[in-house]
C-alpha cells in the first residue's frame, strides 16, 4: 500500500491554478523528495494532505485514509514540520512538546517528551523558554514536535527554508535518522542539493503538476546525459557560445556567469568550446532544464 | 487504524484538553501581569467612581448604595474586556503572526474543536476575572450573599458568547487596525449601556429596549438578583446568555473554518 495516493487532484485560488490534476503515489518506507520552484504547488499540495485545504477535484489517500473526509485520522498517524516556525516563544522547550504530544493522544506524555528532546539533543535545554535558544535549537525543536508521537509519515515543508549552512546540516542529521528508522517522508524544497543528498526519488514540479519522477541518477541519465560544459566568458561571447551548441541540438542553461551546455558528452566537435569546464551532470541541470527556473 | 478510526469523533475532550493545554502554559508565562490588573481595575474604579461620585452626587440607586450598585455593575466590564478583546487580538496574532493554528490543524483537531477550546479558556478565566469586581465590592462593604455562588456562573456565559463574538470579528476582519472599529461600534457601546455605572431606565425608552437585548445588561441584572435577592425573570435573563454562548459558538466556528481551511 502506498502511504500517500493522489489522483487527478486540483485545487484553485480564484482564478490561480495552484494544484492541476495532479497524480503523485509515495510508496511506505521511502524519502521522497518534492523539488519545485516557488508557486509549483508544493505547499498546497502539503496542505490538502492536511486537511487544511480542499481540493476542487480529485481522489487523495494518506495511510490508507480518504482524505478530506477521513483527515483526522490520517493527521493522528502523520507529522507535519511546517516552513515556519511556529512554537510558542515564551513557553519552556518541554512544555512545548507536552502540549503537542497531548494534541496527538499519545499515552505517556512524559516518556514522548524525553524521547524527542533525546533526539534533539536539548535535555540540558527542557526548562529554558524557546526565546532562549540559539536558531539552530529552535529548529530542531521544531522538527522533533512534529514527531513526537512516532508517525508512520512525515511531511516536512521546506524543512530548511532561509536557514544557514550549519542549521541545514542538523535538520539533514534529523531527516537522515528518521530515514534509518523506515519512516515514509514527504518533503517539499527548492533546494536541489537537499533533494540530491535526501530524497530516494524526486518528482519535480512545475505549475501544479509533476513533470518528472525518479531518482536523482535516472532523473539526470534521462534529461542531462553523462556531462555538462560550463564556460565562463563576457556576455557577448556567452551568446556566441549558446546559438553554436543550440543550432548543434544542444541544451544550453545560464549558470550564475557561464553558461552551462548540457550533454556535452554527446556533442559534435567544435559545439563545446575548448576551455570549457567539464563536469558530470547534475540534478540542478536536470530542474533549470525542466522548470526553465535558476536553482537555488 | 480501526481505532483509529473509531476514536476520533467530533468534539473529543482530548483535542479540547490539548488545545487548552497550549493556552494554560503560555497563561503560566503572563498570569502575574493580568491578574494584578485585573484586581487593581476594580478597586481604581470603585474608589473613584464609586466614593468619588457617591461624595459628591449620587449616594444610592434604586436603595443600594453606589460604591455596590457600581461594584456589582463591574463584573460585567471585567468579563467582557476579559473576554472579548483577548478573544479577538489573540486569535488574529495566533492565525495570522504566529501560525499558531497552522501547527494545531496540522494534529489530529479540527476547527469546531480548536475554536470550542479556545472559547472555553477565555470563557473560564473570565469567570473567574469577573468575579475580582465582587470581592473587591465586598472588602468595600456589600454583604456576601449564597446566590454570589452563582456569579462565575453567569460570568462564564457571558463570556462564552464575547469569546464567541471575538473569534469570529477575528476571522473577519483584514487587519489588526479594523478592531478598533469593532471596539467602538460594538464593545464600548454595550459596555456603557449594561446598566453597570447607571440603572438603564434613565435611558431613552428607544435606547432601553435595546439595552434589553444586550447581554451584558442580563449579566449586570443577574449579579445584582444574586447580590440583592434574585426575581423570577432572572431565570430568562440566564437562558438568553446561554442561548447568546450557543449562538456565537456556531458562529465562530463557521467563521473561522472558511478563515482557516482553503
């Protein structure tokens, strides 16, 4: 049974399109990455999951749950990390959990709340307010709430969103254990280094709907080949360079300065320049070509 | 999953209890503050509307002296302002600042729960603020009476309603600003017109009726029957506040579920 089933879901806000017919199956026990530009419909698809909007149209099942009729159930054996942090400043790190681990009916609150603040690593931490924590803390208090009752599935909403490089690399510590343990995770970026390091597969989404699904090697054999070339040059030539490797069938992508020619392994001589700068292909080549968007 | 399923009906006391629980720890963080205002409110306006106005111009209303007429009048201004207004900016900072509720939806609650706990809270510590004005009355000189037992009672109520009304008025407006219309359209002039400072027959025969509808004037008139001797209309004046809780609980609820849910 897959955790999560989608089926011709749509969802409008007024006039805007923001979930368009989407399907989207995520098997139990797998990291599956949605990567997307903002406005892809990442976000809402996470909250129809939620139960915090309703589709127009649409079939959705989470744990085997019908959604939204039968949400309250699924949202028991769900986590949700959202993009924001939202816990209560003034209210101690223990206390925090403990309301949460209530809201989930879980049955020893006290043991729930050593256990995540285990996780956590913020025992020393469990009487100080939130206010008093440094980002990073905060963070992993936030991410250890929405698993305070062990769920079978986890959505994490651009987990790391607008955090520093240090941060980012503990919530991946969090989201590797919770891997290790066979937990199904649902998780939304625009990072494409998070869905690279993260996801078992990664469906790419753009304008409501995926484009493309599979795991980050497939993705990148199927879309950019073995190798990409970048070069580095003034503008004027940067255009010479990308009309000689566009006429010659190539796809060619902006790279910050360069400009990056995208299967450049399969390319005839003289379509690559020679002081270009040969690397393997890459997923954010596989997102720039598919979304038309610069990677973050 | 059975269990589950079978577990997790409309109204559970534990996504109520859970929600309140939020409301309680943070209630930890701040209780000091407001209950010192709460308190010091009271006895401020007695000494000055109260000994102040009864010195000099007013020595009793309707054979009850003014410091008491007053004083049992200010159960009803502690339970709305106790009610309503923390009803409506702490449901506008905690949907639209903190996301608070976004994190709530998020577990197994639904909005007829999240809102039905909310109202509880404020509803329960406005019985219990309201009732500050009474004691203070009585250090002031007004007999303890058995019927006083009722007043967290009709405190609670009323205040059921007022959370109920500011929820809602939460849901609906755009920005913080629009409150202040609120506030002034609404919330002052039921205040002034409760009957708390003056009797309500001094008024425009216009002016009473609507007083007549107003709950807090019902509040003002039950805390007075239990003060001075209760009538038999007090019994009407208690089934409208319940009805006025039930009514703005629905729609509360209905306001905030087209605010919350997309």
């Amino acid at each position: 049974m897959a955790a999560i089933e989608l089926r011709g879901v749509v969802k409008r806000f007024g006039p805007i399109l923001a979930v368009d017919g989407l399907d989207l199956d995520v098997p139990e026990g797998i990291c599956l990455g949605l990567l997307g530009p903002n406005g892809a419909g990442k976000s809402t698809t996470m909250r129809l999951l939620t139960g915090q909007a309703l589709p127009d149209a649409g079939e959705l099942r989470a744990l085997g749950h019908e959604l939204p009729a039968d949400s309250k159930a699924a949202r028991a054996e769900m986590g949700v990390v959202p993009q924001l942090d939202n816990l209560d400043v003034d209210v101690t790190v223990e206390d925090n959990l403990a309301v949460f681990a209530r809201l989930y009916r879980v049955p020893d609150v006290g043991a729930a709340v050593d256990r995540a603040l285990d996780l956590a690593r913020l025992q020393a931490r469990r009487r100080d307010a939130v206010d008093e924590l440094s980002g990073g803390m905060r963070r992993r208090l936030l991410f250890v709430r929405g698993l305070i009752h062990e769920p079978r599935l986890v959505l994490l909403d651009e987990p790391t969103v607008g955090l520093d490089p240090q941060i980012r690399t503990q919530i991946w510590a969090l989201i590797d254990e919770l891997r290790s343990r066979g937990t199904t995770i649902l998780m939304s970026t625009h990072y494409i280094e998070e869905a690279e390091r993260l996801a078992d597969e990664v469906a790419v989404m753009a304008s409501g709907k995926v484009i493309s699904r599979g795991r980050p090697a497939e993705l990148i054999a199927e879309h950019a080949g073995r190798e990409t070339a970048e070069v580095y040059a003034p503008p004027q030539r940067l255009a010479e360079v990308r009309v000689r490797a566009e006429a010659v069938g190539l796809r060619v992508r902006p790279a910050g300065p360069a400009v990056a020619i995208v299967g450049s392994d399969r390319a005839e001589d003289g379509a690559v320049p020679a002081d270009a700068v040969r690397r393997a292909a890459s997923l954010e080549d596989v997102f720039v070509l598919l979304t038309g968007e610069e990677a973050e | 999953m059975t269990e589950a399923r079978t577990r997790l009906r409309r109204l559970e006391p534990a996504a109520i209890g859970g929600v309140m629980s939020r409301e309680l720890a943070n209630f930890r963080t701040y209780w000091r503050g407001t209950t010192f205002s709460s308190l010091l409110e009271p006895i401020v306006y007695l000494l000055a509307f109260g000994l102040g106005l009864s010195a000099t111009l007013v020595d009793e209303v309707n054979g009850v002296p003014y410091v008491q007429f007053v004083g049992t009048g200010m159960v009803a201004t502690a339970v709305i302002f106790s009610s309503a207004l923390p009803a409506m900016f702490g449901t506008f900072v905690k949907h639209r600042f903190q996301n608070t509720y976004d994190a709530i939806l998020a577990a197994p609650v639904d909005v007829e729960e999240l809102v039905s706990a909310e109202m509880l809270w404020i509803g329960l510590r406005a019985s219990i603020y309201g009732c500050f004005p009474l004691l203070v009355t009585i250090a002031f000189g007004l007999d303890p009476a058995p019927g006083m037992l009722l007043v967290p009672l009709f405190c609670l109520f009323t205040a059921l309603g007022f959370a109920g009304f500011g929820i809602a008025m939460a849901a609906i407006v755009a920005k913080i600003d629009q409150f202040n219309y609120v506030t002034a359209l609404f919330v002052t002039p039921l205040f002034l017109v409760s009957g708390a400072f003056f009797p309500i027959s001094g008024l425009p025969e216009g002016l009473q009726i609507v007083a007549q509808l107003n709950p807090l004037h019902q509040l003002v008139e039950l805390v007075r029957g239990a003060a001075f001797g209760f009538d038999w209309v007090d019994l009407v004046r208690f089934s409208s506040l319940v009805a006025f809780a039930l009514v703005l609980w629905r729609v509360a609820v209905n306001r905030m579920a087209a605010r919350l849910i997309d």
